[in-house]
C-alpha cells in the first residue's frame, strides 16, 4: 500500500464517507500498466463515478461531448468542433444569464495544457494523486473545512458552476476547495445527491490532511457528547 492509498483510507473512514475517494493524475502519457477507458460519457465529471471503482487513464477525445470541461480542465488538441460548441454552451447561459461575460474569466481552468487525465480510487490507485475528490455530506463537510483551514492557513473556498473547475482551484492555487456542484453534474454524476458536495485536496498534502482530519474527527465526537450532555442537563 503506497503512503497516499494508506491515507485516503484513512480519511474516508475518520469521515464516514459513504463513496470512495478519488484521484485525479494529469499528464501527457498515457500510464503503463492503467486501463485506456472505452466507451462514450456525457461529461467529464462522469468520470468522477467510474473512478470510485476503477482506474481509468483517459485522453481528450473522451470528454469533448462536455466542452465545458475540455475547457476548464485546458486538455490539449480537442477536436475543432469543441470550441464552436463551448461558444454555443456559453451563449446558451448567457441568455439565462447563468453566466455573464464577466463570470467567464472568474472560472478556474489549469494553467497548462494535458492530453491525459487519470481517474481511479484514491485507496488503492498506482499512481500517486494530484487532487483526491471527496464526496462528503454536511457533517463530514465541517471536519474537511476545519482540517483545510489548520493545514492551508485559510478558509477554503466554496466554488459554484462548473462543478469540474474544481480540479483546476485547487491544483492552481495549491489549496483544498469545496464545489458546492453544478446542475449538470448533480445530472451526469449519480452519488452526488443533494445532499453531498464535492471537495478537492491537492495531493501532496495529503498527509497533512489525513492527519488534522482523523484528530478532528477523534474531537468532534468526543465534543458532541460533551454538549449532548449539557443540553439534557441544561433543559
């Protein structure tokens, strides 16, 4: 077990995550030894739900039915038809107006460009992380911020539409982050219920992560028997 298998699992268990954490690896060459996905999806975030169960190396033909992520994810080479269809997405929302001309730039895409995108379950995944994805409700959501908090010296951010600039807020800034989704993910992604968000930890502080989250969570609870008993006591 490599040290980031070993402290994905201990998150998820000190979280109670009912969904498996999963990492993202970006790069240029396709991994050796990593199933080359197969098959069409209808967005990139699609494959936040097959990396809960297996590794899949992918290249950019594979996410250009969702331009939006070709986009913020800055893959390299897409097809020519992606950028005309992003230009009809945009102005789609725009006459919505979901997102304006000046919420463009304000979306986070990475800074340089990849031809390959990686997914798998961060537990048991060969190849070592650059973000791991949580799918976590509200109450494994406030031991996540206040681990985030104590490790990066900040308040994480909690990002909207798109759900998949996720990937590139945390990997630009080097930070951990929340989306609270989009409407088309909370479609396209079956887990990500109402209920749940998704949050992003840069995985070279995974560690640091895994670290303030299985204390904190050791705290939390002894706190809340803490203050169980003093509201019996005090009603």
């Amino acid at each position: 077990m490599n040290s980031w298998n070993k402290q994905a699992k201990e998150i998820s268990t000190s979280l109670g995550l009912k969904q498996p954490a999963v990492g993202v690896v970006l790069g240029n060459e396709r991994p050796q030894g990593i199933d080359e996905f197969e098959g069409r999806v209808p967005a990139g975030c699609s494959f936040w739900q097959i990396g809960q169960t297996r590794t899949v190396s992918t290249v950019t033909k594979d996410h250009e039915n969702c331009s939006i992520g070709v986009h913020t994810h800055t893959l390299a080479d897409p097809s020519p038809n992606v950028a005309d269809d992003l230009g009809e997405v945009l102005k789609t929302m725009a006459s919505l107006t979901y997102v304006r001309d000046e919420d463009v730039a304000r979306i986070p895409v990475m800074r340089n460009a990849s031809s390959v995108v990686t997914y798998g379950p961060a537990e048991s995944m060969a190849l070592e992380p650059a973000v791991v994805l949580l799918l976590a409700n509200g109450a494994a959501g406030l031991l996540i911020a206040e681990a985030l908090e104590q490790v990066d010296g900040e308040a994480p951010r909690a990002l909207g539409r798109p759900a998949c600039a996720l990937v590139p807020a945390v990997l630009n800034g080097g930070v951990g982050a929340a989306s609270l989704g989009c409407c088309g993910a909370r479609v396209y992604v079956d887990s990500l219920t109402d209920e749940i968000a998704i949050w992003g930890l840069p995985g070279d502080k995974l560690g640091a992560y895994a670290e303030r989250i299985v204390a904190l969570a050791n705290a939390n609870q002894e706190l809340t028997g803490y203050h169980e008993a003093r509201r019996k006591e005090l009603s």
